[in-house]
C-alpha cells in the first residue's frame, strides 16, 4: 500500500524557487527508499517539501491517501511525518532525556514517559547516558539520538538526510544496523545518503535526484548493480 505519495513537486528558496523541477517521491508502507545523487540535486530540499518546510509552486502530497499538501510541518509531523535533518539535529546542551522530552513535544504526557521508555528499550546506549548533555556522545550516538527522537512520536514515515554523514565507517556501519531495526520494526523510511552503495545494500528501492528531477528509480539491489549508476554514484563500475 502506497503511504507517501508525492507528484509534481515544485519549489525552492525565494528568488531560487524551482530547486525541485517537477520531482516526486512514492513510499510504501514499511518501505525502505534510498534517494541518492550529487551534491545540489535537491536531496535534502526534497525532504523538506515531504516535512513542509518549503515553499511549494506546484505538486501534491498524500499521506495515505490524504491530502496534506496544504498542511504545516507541525500538523504533517501530527499526521506521521518525522523529519531528522542532517545537521542540528539535536539539542546539545540538554541532556539526552530532555532531547527526547523535545522529540515528543506534540505528545502527551503520558504517551512521552512511554516513549522515553521506549526508546530507552530500543537503544540501551541512550538510557546508560540518559543524564549525560548531548553534546557529549560521539557522532554516532548523537544521529542515534536524533533518530530516537523523531520515534517518539511514533511516525509512518521517517525522512532521514544523510544520517552517516561524517561519521567513521564503523560508527556508520553501527547506524545503519540501527537503521535497519527501526526499519525492520514497521517504520517506513525514506533516507538520503552520501553513502550510496551502503544505503541501496539496506533499501527496497533506491531514487536517483538530478537536478530537482528523478533521473531513475527502481529496486535498490538492481540499481546497485547498475554500471552506470556505479559509475555516476558508487565510486566505479
Ligand atoms: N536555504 C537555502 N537557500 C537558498 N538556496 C538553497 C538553500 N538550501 C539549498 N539551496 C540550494 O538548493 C539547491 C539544492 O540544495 P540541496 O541542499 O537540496 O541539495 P542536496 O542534493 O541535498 O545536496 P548535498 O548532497 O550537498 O546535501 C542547491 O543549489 C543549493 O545551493
Ligand atoms: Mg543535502
């Protein structure tokens, strides 16, 4: 069953507002989509249009059949829309219990003890440092954090920009493990990646943006076959 459906998308910054020339993004329920591509295709705008961040020319937006097009990012995240950006991602001089506190600020306040506690369950590292300021975790930790606070809202759709960005390659390895869980335990997740090749080794199916476009789509373990798109995106044929 189709869960996002996004068509048509067009939209950018002031002046610059066709970054995204007509681009669109299908995910299914509990899909895994990788969207890759190079630097200024409009990765990350793309998510912020799917979040509501961006101001829209044109397209249309489902969420489960529903249109929420027309709606703020705050009621798109009340609807099931989670959104980690790559960069302050976090709250770093709080404390990892109070970030979470903050990823579950539209919940109540019964169901934000419950999801602390979950994510505690979920991510053992996070509750052994549940006191210590954000600040203080490794990167991988803080990507962890930023992931586990957008879970405390329970969403269908997580949207992920460049969560192994920066990263050494073990800590990235240890993230996407963490990804796969999450992924594994029902949350549907569209997630732009630098890493390519590691991104369509996880994903159902993997989006190639050029351009504000889709230059192609298709199943992740054939695009990671692809020479050309070996050539173009994944370091060699
Ligand atoms: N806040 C902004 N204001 C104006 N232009 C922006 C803004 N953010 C991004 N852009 C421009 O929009 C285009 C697409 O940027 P975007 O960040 O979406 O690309 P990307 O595919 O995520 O790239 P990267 O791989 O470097 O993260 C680029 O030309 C960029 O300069
Ligand atoms: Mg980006």
């Amino acid at each position: 069953m189709t869960l996002l459906d996004a068509s048509g998308i067009v939209g950018g910054y002031g002046a610059a507002d066709e970054i995204l020339k007509g681009c669109g993004l299908v995910v299914a329920d509990r899909e895994l989509v990788a969207i890759i591509g190079p630097n200024g295709a409009g990765k990350s705008t793309l998510l912020k249009a799917i979040a509501g961040l961006l101001q829209l020319k044109a397209g249309r937006i489902t969420l489960d059949g529903t249109d929420v097009t027309a709606l703020s990012a705050r009621a798109r995240a009340q609807a099931g829309i989670a959104f980690v950006p790559q960069e302050a991602n976090i709250f770093p001089t709080m404390s990892v219990r109070e970030n979470l506190e903050m990823g579950g600020f539209l919940a109540s306040k019964s169901a934000v003890a419950a999801g602390i506690a979950a994510q505690f369950a979920r991510f053992p590292m996070l509750a052994e440092k549940r006191g210590a300021a954000a600040r203080t975790l490794s990167g991988g930790q803080r990507q962890t954090l930023a992931m586990a606070m957008a879970l405390m809202v329970s969403p269908r759709l997580l949207l992920l920009d460049e969560p192994s960005a920066g990263l050494s390659p073990k800590a990235a390895d240890v993230l996407f493990e963490t990804i796969i869980a999450v992924h594994q335990a029902g949350t549907a997740i569209a997630m732009v990646e630098q890493n390519a090749r590691q991104a369509l080794a996880i994903a159902d199916r993997g989006v190639v943006l050029v351009d504000g476009r889709v230059a192609h789509v298709g199943p992740a373990r054939a695009m990671a076959d692809d020479p050309d798109i070996g050539r173009m995106f994944l370091g060699g044929a």
